[in-house]
C-alpha cells in the first residue's frame, strides 16, 4: 500500500467514528460496555482527538504525489 493510500484510508476511518461520536451527542445515545456506562464527555474528547487524526490523515495524503 503506498504512504498516500494508507494516510488518506486513516483520514476515512477516523473521520468516521468522530461522525459517529457526534452522532452520538447529538441524539444523546448512551453507550455501556460491560455494564459500564460510558459518559458524554468521553465522546467530546474522542470527536476532537479523531478529528484531529483525520484531519492529519488528510493533510499527509495531499502531501505525497499521485504516483507514490
């Protein structure tokens, strides 16, 4: 896989679970894993680190030529 392939795949993937954490505040969906039940703010924290992750991603991908 080249490097700009695999940055803009990691740029997809965290764009999508911060949509999906910002899904979850915006319909207040609780989320429990093993009977634990995950607060909110957990998610607010995870749409800015993924977010940020995707926005890193994307910028790689634009920084390698088309043939790389």
């Amino acid at each position: 896989m080249s490097p700009k392939a695999f940055s803009l795949t990691a740029g997809v993937v965290f764009f999508l679970i911060a949509l999906g954490h910002i899904l979850r505040l915006a319909l207040r969906a609780s989320f429990i894993v093993q009977g634990i039940s995950i607060p909110m703010w957990a998610s607010g924290i995870a749409v800015v680190l993924t977010a940020y992750l995707a926005y890193q991603g994307f910028r790689l991908a634009r920084k390698f030529p088309s043939g790389a």
